[in-house]
C-alpha cells in the first residue's frame, strides 16, 4: 500500500472527524445523519492515520508531494 495522501488532506480529514464527534457528543446531530456522519468520520480518520485514501487509485490521485 503506497501512501498517497499529503499533510494538508490528512490534516483537513482529521478535523473533519473531530468536528463530528463534538456534535455528535453534544447531540448536535442525532439518529441516521449521526450515523452516517459518525462512518465517514471514522473512515476519515483512519485513513489519514495510514495515510492511504483507497479512492485516490481508480483516479490515480496523489495529494502527497512528489520528492525532487
């Protein structure tokens, strides 16, 4: 697994999954958009933890910085 994703989409995904937890935490969001929001969130943190995006492939995206 070749890492594809750069520090700025990790960071950018990381944020968006502690923004979910805090409203999902203060009941800002409930029942199936919770859900949902709360698998994407973990989906997101997960894969900037490995810094792999399995969607980037078919596309031949790469948000990484290419070494010179």
């Amino acid at each position: 697994m070749k890492k594809n994703m750069g520090s700025t989409d990790k960071i950018i995904r990381f944020l968006f999954a502690i923004v979910v937890a805090v409203l999902f935490y203060t009941k800002t969001v409930e029942g199936t958009l919770a859900l949902v929001l709360g698998i994407l969130a973990t989906v997101m943190m997960a894969t900037s933890l490995v810094s792999f995006c399995p969607l980037y492939l078919p596309f031949g995206l790469s948000t990484r910085k290419k070494k010179v």
